[in-house]
C-alpha cells in the first residue's frame, strides 16, 4: 500500500469516528429554514470541525511523546558515563556532554569551539592525529589509546572511539577514562 492509498485509509477511519462522534449531538435549526443542501453542508462542516479537533489531539499527544523521548535521551547524553563529543573536520568541539567536559578539565560550553587536539598530550599527538585522520577518510569506525593533559593540568588515560556521520561530515566520539577503569 503506498502512501496515497494509507492516506486516504486514514482519512476514512478519521471521518468514520467524527460521524460517530457527531450523531450524538444535536443539529440545530438554521434561521434559513429546513433546506437539504444547507442541512448536509453544515453536516459537512461540523464532522470535518470534529475531525480537525481530533486531528489535533493526536498531535498534541504525539508532540508530549516527543518532548519525553527528546528529554530522556538528552539526559542519557548528558549524563553518560562516558565523554561524547562531536567534532568538525577540522577538529573543533562542536558538542559535547558534561563528562567530556570534566575529562577535558573545562566548563562545558567554554569549550565549544576549542579544538580538540590541544587537550591530547604531546606524546599522544601522534597516535590521535592518525586516528583523526584516519577517521576522514576510512569513513569506518577507528579507536586509539591516547593521554589527554595539557600544560601539566592534568595526565588522563583515556580509550576513543570515532566515526564520521553522513552528510555534515562530523566526527562523533565516544572518550572512556581508563584511569577509573583501572581503579
């Protein structure tokens, strides 16, 4: 069944259940008089009143169902165990979750922007400028074991995952502290 023909099937049961609804309720009298085409043309127009208003309360309903679902996953995101942030081609922070920021050392939006790379320490620059790379132009999943610190802040463990989403060409990246998983 192709989209047309669900349409119009939908469409059908919609104006079978504003039928229902509107038998129920009374007509009342048209100061013009008993006309058949004037009593048909406001049947018309109140079962397709009834079927706007039902259309209406599914959105509502289907809307509240979006906000839920948008609110839990953006909690899962923000406060996953692990750092996700997603990165420009060029590297830069475009977001990320309030984990990655407290791996990173920083407050979360004073990072967006900032490019990734300057919180890798120097000894792991090497090892995530080919992970990097590597991501861009395999367009396959990639991992690497590096050491964010920078200026003697800090000296983390950490394990990355990476990968390219389609057509805005923007890494996403999972970061999981190995210093804990050790503890």
């Amino acid at each position: 069944m192709n989209s047309k023909e669900q349409s119009l099937k939908e469409d059908g049961v919609l104006r079978s259940k504003a039928e229902e609804q509107l038998a129920g309720k009374p007509i009342k009298s048209s100061p013009i008089g008993a006309e058949t085409d004037l009593k048909r043309l406001v049947h018309e127009l109140r079962v397709h009143q009834i079927e706007l208003e039902m259309q209406n309360e599914e959105l509502r309903m289907a809307n509240e169902r979006a906000e839920k679902a948008l609110k839990k996953y953006a909690m899962m995101y923000d406060f996953a165990p692990m750092g996700y942030f997603t990165l420009d081609s060029e590297g830069a922070i475009c977001d990320l979750n309030y984990t990655g920021a407290e791996m990173l050392g920083e407050k979360r939006f004073s990072l967006i922007g900032s490019n990734f790379r300057i919180f890798v320490s120097e000894d792991s620059l090497p090892v995530y400028n080919n992970f990097f790379s590597g991501i861009f132009s395999s367009n396959l999943k990639e991992s690497c074991n590096v050491v964010l610190g920078y200026d003697k802040k800090f000296h983390c463990p950490v394990y990355m995952e990476g990968v390219v989403t389609g057509d805005n060409q923007e890494c996403l990246l999972s970061v999981i502290d190995l210093s804990v998983i050790k503890k």
